[in-house]
C-alpha cells in the first residue's frame, strides 16, 4: 500500500511538472507573441469539482498543443481565473478579458446559470464561444450566432435510462429538480420523456432548498408516492444527498437515477455500497473501448498527467481546445468570423463522439450515455452499441 501512495505522490509531480513545463514554453516564445486564450472555472464554490476536473482538460491541451509548436507557429497561454461558481465573478472575467485584455479566444466557464452570464458577452463581443460545460436549452432559446454547444441538451438526458425503464415494464416515476436552469430544464425534459414511453409520474417536484433537512423531506414524500423510477435532477451534491435521504425511507429499493451526480467518481466514493445499482446520465466516459477518435489517448495522456481518470467535464473542456484547433488549422487564420463559419458548418469529429449543430447553436450530432454503478464499477448501459455491460434493475 505504502509504494501505491508514493507512486501516486510522485505522479502528482510529475504532473505539475508536465503542466509547468508545457506551459513555460508560452513565456519563452523566443519573441513570438502567444496566442491568450481564457475563461473563468469554478474551482471553488458549489461546483468545484466539476471546475477542478475542466481546468485539467484545458491544461492538458495547452501542455501538448504548445509541444507541437503552439497554434499557427505561435505558443498558446491560458488565462484562468477561479469564478468562485459565482455569476458576478464571471461577468467580471470575462469582460475583462474581452475589453481590456482582448483575448484571443475564451473558453466557456462551468454550468449552465455561469454559462449564461457569459454567453451574453461572448455574443456582443463576436467570439465564438464553446458551451463545453453547459446542457440547458435555455442557452439556445434566445437566439446567438457565435454560442456553440458541446453537449447533448438536458431535455435529452434521460432518453436512454427511461427507455431501459419501458424495457422492463416499470411503470410510475418520480422527479425531482431545483430551480437552476440546468436542474430545471433536466427536470421537464425527464418528464416529457416518461410520459412519452408511458411511464406514470407519481410526483413532481422542483425544491428551492438543497440541504439534507429539504432533501430528507424529500424523501418521505417520494417514499409516500411510492415510485418505481426515483429520477434527480440536479448536480453531485443533490444526487449524494436525495440518494441517502432515500436509503431511509421505503423508497430504498426503487430504481435510482441522477443527472451528473453518479457520472462522477466522488458520488461512489461518498456514498460506497449506497452508490450500487444507481444510473446516471454522462456525457462521455473514460474507457477506452469508446470508439471516437482521440479518445482512448486522451484517457492516457490524462491518467499519465493526473495520476486519475478523467471525467466528462474534463473530456469536454479538451474536445472544446481540440476543436478549436481544428477549426484554426483548417481556416489557417486566428480570425473569430472564420472560426465561427468553419465550426457552424458541417460536421466535425471530436473524443466526446460526432460533432454537429442546427442554426441557433443547439448540438445535435452528440448522444449523452446511461452509465450504471455495478460490483464498484461505472458501467455504460445504454446505447447498446457502446454498452460494457447490461443494465442491472432490483426483481
């Protein structure tokens, strides 16, 4: 055990080194002006470690892109600053790195209510801006020519899992969310998905509060519907806290599923035998029998860097970087309008699967994923043709 630990410890170093050293190379340019690329992350506040998991995903593109000779010849430096998950924060951010700074690019922060602060500004300042942390539809419901999403939309989260649930003649359904615009939109897409493959939902409920005591409440109402399918839709902390509240009740035996909460490896580690069974929408996984191109080094290169898996959060943040170098290759310019144009056109492949999106900006070449916690593992259930094993559902 004692060498498992300092192995990890000493690829941590080597870690921050590759990092460092990758980055250094954007400070000794031998005169060339780098390429500013920057954002905001939430690496502290409610969604910290979805923050803490994008940077990882940026940084680790910057590292290889600047090893490769950097963007058209010139290095690439990164401008993050910690938005605290904090709109104000971001709005601060990013005019400054549009205004005054006068950034290259921007990259988009995480979540959907942050999202949305920045897009505004995104889209007066005529940078075209990848959504690689953020699902709502109500990024797309007022129309924009530069915000360009990365991830399926959280109408269609629960498509799959709800499907299974048709599969095996489950029958009512209970949902909850909260008022943020992810969890909200999340929550009514679930709903229209259920009634659509004839599931009954017994209880519907968007909370204001979060807190174990709001979420233990919860609970016993959903327990008194007496559910077959317990849908969450929320983030991690929701997920973790509604899962234990459940495992109090008579609900502790109804199908459990949750949006990103279970996706991330910390819902298992904080919640152990609880987290068995339970389902979760993803949108893209480490495992390398996943067939997109790039992916499978992407796991490598990340889990040699990091000393851990990625997850989506990460791989999203680094399709974002890879396809904008792509588009800066292909137009062999740094022009905002020319990258805006290469990327609304066509289709384009990416490690999270086929890139593709209507005229307001909306993805709609990306599938989200159903993954199942079995025997301690994340498992991917559905579509059947990415499936690493079939779905688990309690007699």
């Amino acid at each position: 055990m004692s060498k498992r630990i300092g192995s990890l410890c000493l690829l941590a170093i080597l870690a921050a080194g590759i990092v460092v050293a990758g980055e250094a190379f954007a400070e000794n340019t031998g005169g060339k002006k780098p390429v500013l690329i920057g954002g905001s992350l939430p690496l502290t506040g409610k969604f910290a470690e979805m923050g803490r998991m994008q940077e990882r995903g940026y940084r680790l593109w910057a590292t290889e892109i600047n090893r490769k000779g950097g963007l058209l010849g010139r290095p690439v430096k990164l401008l993050i600053t910690d938005d605290e998950s904090s709109v104000k924060k971001v709005v601060e951010v990013y005019t400054d790195l549009m205004r005054r700074q006068k950034v290259e690019f921007v990259f988009s922060p995480y979540s959907s209510e942050l999202t949305l602060a920045a897009a505004d500004l995104a889209e007066k300042s005529r940078y075209p801006f990848l959504v690689a942390g953020a699902a709502s539809e109500k990024i797309w419901e007022t129309h924009r020519r530069y915000v360009i999403g990365l991830y399926s939309t959280t109408d269609r989260y629960f498509i799959g899992f709800l499907e299974l649930c048709a599969i095996q003649k489950k029958k009512t359904v209970s949902i909850t969310g909260f008022p943020d615009s992810f969890s909200l939109y999340t929550a009514k897409g679930a709903k229209k998905w259920a009634e659509k493959f004839g599931l009954k939902v017994v209880r519907y409920a968007i909370l204001d509060g979060k807190e174990e005591k709001d979420l233990a409440a919860e609970a016993d109402g959903i327990a008194s519907a007496k559910p077959d399918v317990v849908i969450v839709a929320g983030h991690l902390k929701e997920s973790i806290l509604l899962r234990r509240a459940l495992d109090r009740t008579g609900a502790k035996h109804s199908v459990f599923a949750g949006s990103v909460g279970p996706a991330m490896q910390e819902f298992q580690k904080a919640l152990g035998p609880l987290a068995e069974s339970a389902f979760g929408a993803s949108q893209w996984e480490p495992d390398e029998r996943i067939p997109y191109p790039g992916s499978r080094m992407f796991i490598q290169s990340f889990l040699k860097t990091y000393g851990e898996n990625p997850s989506y959060h990460a791989a999203a943040a680094y399709a974002a970087m890879k396809t904008l170098e792509g588009a800066v290759q292909k137009t062999g310019s740094l022009n905002r309008e020319k990258i805006r144009q290469h990327l609304v056109t066509g289709e384009h492949k990416t490690i999270l699967g086929p890139f593709k999106i209507r005229k307001d900006g909306t993805q709609i070449g990306h599938k989200s994923l159903i993954i199942q916690w079995q025997r301690g593992k994340k498992e991917i259930v559905w579509p059947e043709n990415m499936r690493t094993a079939f779905p688990v559902f309690p007699k």
